[in-house]
C-alpha cells in the first residue's frame, strides 16, 4: 500500500494542482513518488483538480489513481456537478457505478448522466428511485421513467408502482402541477399501494383518491374525474369526514355519495366527523390544555355534521357511544346542544340512541347549564321527550335540584361577585349565572359589586322565590318554602 506523503511535500503537490501544473504533476508522477495526501489536509489531488474542472488534469491523476474509493468519489463528484464528461472519464478509470445511487443520478436533472447509468445497469427499483425524484420534483426523471419503462419491460409494474407512490404524495400535498405530469406519464389514482412515508407497513396502504379526500384537495379530485359507477364514493366520503372537510364532502354528497353505509343503517362518515370534534382544536391536543374547547374552536367539524344530517345521514353509534361522550366532555355544552338539536330536526337517530347519549350522571352534569335549551328541543337533560302539556316555564331537573342548594347558592351569589362564587364549583362565572337562571335565584345587577365598593347605594337584596310545584301534584298546607 502506498505511503503517504509527508506534509510539506503534500502540500506542495497540492499547490501544483490548484495551479494547474499539468507538466510538473507528470513529472511528479514520473519519478515515481507517490500521490497519497495526509488525511489532515482535508483535501487529494483529485478533488482540488476536480474544482479546476482541468480535464487533462483530473485524466492524469485519476490514471495513476489506485485507491478504489478515491475513484468512486470522483465519480459522485462529477454526479453531482453534473459533469457527463467526467462521469464518463471516472468510470473509464475503474470508477463502480454501483458506488452512486440512481437516486442522486436523477436528482442531477441530467438526461445524459441518468442515460449513462441506466445503460450500464443502474438499480431503478431499490430504495424507490423514480418516486423520490418525483418527490424533489426533477422533471427531466419523467422523461427517463418513460424511457426505462420502455427499454426495461422487466421493471415495469414495480416502475409503474413508483409513479402511483409520487402520485399518492402530490395528491395529499395538493400540486395540481404534478398530478397532473404523474396522470400523463400514466399513474394510476385508483392504484391501492404504499407511500413513500410508510413503504412497508401495508396497514398504511391507500390509494390517490383517498389522499386528496383526506387531504381536503377538492380540485385535485376534480382532475382526477371520479365515476360514481366505479369508484367507491362511500369510502372518500368518510375519508374526507375524518378531517371534516366540507367542501369535499358537500361535492361527493353532490355525485352521489351515500352516507349511510353501516350494516345497522348509520352513517360512519358522520362517526368519522363527530370524532373529529375531538381533533380540531389543535391546541387542546399540542399542549394538553384541560379547559373545555370553546364551540368557535370546532366550527368547521359542526359545519360538516349539519351538512350530513341535513342530507340524511344516520347516526347509529353502536359500541362506540362511550368515545362519544368522552369527546362531548371536553367541548362547551352549547356544542353539544346543537348536535343534539341537529339529531332531533333532522330525524337523524332514535329516542333511545338521545337517551343513551344523555342518560349519564356525568353527561347531565355536563349538560346542567344547558337544560333550559334541552327544554326548548322537547327534552329532559337525560334526553327523553317531554310532555307537550308540560308547563310553559319549565322547573329546575331533580338532578339540578341534587346538585346545587338553591339557598346556599343565593346567599353566596350575593356575598361576593361570581367570579369568586363560579371557581368554588369549578366553573365559570358564564356557567354560574346559567345555573342561577335555571334555578330561579336573583342575582347582583351590572355594576352592583363596584359601586358597593364605592359605598355608593346599591339595591337590596330580593327575596328568594319559591318554586312552582308541579300541576299534578297539590302542596303541603304546613309545608314551608325556601322563599325568606
């Protein structure tokens, strides 16, 4: 094995590439002393030749060149600045082709180069080549996936295989531009295959039409012209439900899409969407905030939740009531509400179905605050109708009557601002004057608390009214009442 130099005769030969000494590097050559630099000069001869880009030069050195790798280096080199010339030289010179992946011969964007390999029998198929090209957008590799496709019949489904991947990943990314190079050079959207993401994981296969449903990409769907008769509309629609995409949902619903596909007659696209209320604020999710999510947070998954039931869709939980609630739990009750009005005016599911979704001891302390609106639907807070001969000015639920003493409460609501009164219960004060609505307890006006800290005069305190006792039922004459 070749020694090699000492630093300072290195260094001179090193000089004299930079300086394009061709005559004095052959002589250098000739009186034979080596041409091995030390590691700690950071740079060979060929690579300081190689930035000269001196032809002559970089033949002589890499000529009497013995080290394997310092060739193939050479060779990546040229790959890389795309120079055909020295690629063509380097291999000439002992330089393995094999030692450059055909991946970076297409990142090169050089028709030549990637001809000059592929002649020589580049792998086109490990590693996915052609799809990660396609994935860095080199337009020149579409023309060398059709000519390898031409001239290597052999590769030609696992070539073809790499197009749909590419396909696959511009469809979610929604480049319009490249759907629609992919779609020319003959990738398929209907293909059910990997991604380049997940290549060996098949639980993770899919096809180009659900990545755009998935993604949202409504004009990437358009110019994949779906056909109601061949392609299942069924299976986009939840796809585009999962991430409650209206838009996309409203256009298949237009061609045809049918919602209710379950075996018990529900929808799983609206499953798919009311799942997705759980999802949609970010922030709850990314730094686990405990508040409940405010309704505005989630308004694009209740869009798409009205636009289902409003086109019939049916929901038909099943064993999956329980997530239901769980999701229910950590959004404002006013959400809740809605989707239960939603059900309830639309036909969308069955009493039982409203009753087991309510009937919860903590699903109707969830849903305390909101009775009053439960009342307006026709319902009680465990979710069964109420009698329409039902008085006009409902009373409180016995549950609300079990969770709150309605004394205690109003002296407290006048002892201090709600505020202070609302973080005892742990709620907020929003909550606090709802549950005082629903109980009948009179609270402080506007400003009461600062002008009493001004010692201005401030209104008295009104009585507690008793409640209503029920039509049916007749009073106890010695009975009192928690009026004062």
């Amino acid at each position: 094995m070749t020694e090699a130099l000492p630093l300072e005769d290195a260094k001179h030969l090193i000089h004299l590439c930079e300086g394009g000494r061709l005559y004095e590097v052959e002589d250098w050559i000739r009186s034979g002393r080596s041409l091995k630099v030390p590691d700690e000069l950071g740079k060979t001869p060929l690579s300081v030749a190689l930035k000269t880009r001196f032809h002559s030069l970089i033949e002589l050195l890499l000529r009497h060149e013995e080290d394997q790798r310092t060739r193939n280096n050479v060779l990546r080199q040229a790959v890389d600045a795309r120079r055909h010339d020295i690629v063509e030289l380097a291999v000439a010179y002992g330089a393995e082709t094999s030692s450059v992946s055909f991946t970076d011969v297409l990142m090169s964007w050089d028709r030549k180069i990637v001809s000059f390999f592929a002649e020589r029998g580049a792998d086109p198929i490990t590693n996915f080549p052609f799809a990660r090209a396609f994935h860095g957008r080199v337009r020149t590799a579409l023309g060398c996936y059709l000519e390898c496709k031409r001239n290597r019949p052999e590769f030609a489904a696992q070539l073809q295989e790499q197009a749909n991947m590419a396909l696959r990943h511009f469809c979610r990314e929604g480049s319009l531009k490249w759907v629609s190079l992919l779609m020319w050079a003959g990738a398929d959207p209907r293909s059910k295959g990997p991604t380049l993401d997940y290549p060996d994981e098949p639980e993770m296969d899919t096809t180009a039409l659900d990545e755009a449903s998935a993604a949202g990409q409504l004009e990437i769907l358009k110019r994949l012209k779906l056909d109601p008769n061949r392609d299942d509309l069924g299976g986009l629609l939840t796809s585009a439900a999962t991430f409650a995409h209206t838009d996309v949902i409203s256009y298949l619903l237009e061609l045809g899409a049918k919602p209710n596909d379950k075996p018990n007659g529900g929808s799983s696209a609206l499953d798919a969407c009311i799942r997705h209320l759980g999802w949609e604020n970010s922030d709850r999710i990314l730094y686990g905030q405990h508040q409940q999510t405010p309704s505005y947070k989630v308004f694009k998954t209740r869009e798409a939740i009205r636009l289902f039931v409003e086109h019939g869709a049916v929901w038909a939980p099943g064993d999956s009531l329980n997530d239901v609630r769980r999701t229910l739990y950590g959004i404002d009750p006013e959400v809740t509400v809605e989707l239960v009005g939603l059900l309830v005016k639309h036909r969308a599911c069955d009493d039982a179905t409203l009753h087991d979704l309510l009937r919860t001891p903590r699903m109707q302390q969830h849903m305390t605050t909101s009775e009053h609106r439960l009342s307006r639907l026709g319902l009680a807070l465990d979710g069964r109708r109420r009698s329409k001969s039902g008085s006009r000015n409902p009373q409180p639920s016995p549950y609300m009557l079990s969770r709150y003493d309605r004394r205690q409460l109003y002296n407290e609501v006048w002892s201090a601002p709600t505020q202070q009164v609302a973080v005892r219960y742990g709620i907020s004060d929003v909550s606090l004057a709802k549950v005082c609505n629903q109980l009948k307890i009179p609270k402080p006006p506007r400003g009461y608390w600062a002008k009493k800290a001004a010692c201005k005069v401030v209104p008295r305190r009104p009585k507690l009214p008793a409640l209503e006792q029920p039509r049916h039922t007749r009073p106890d004459r010695g009975r009192t009442t928690d009026a004062e």
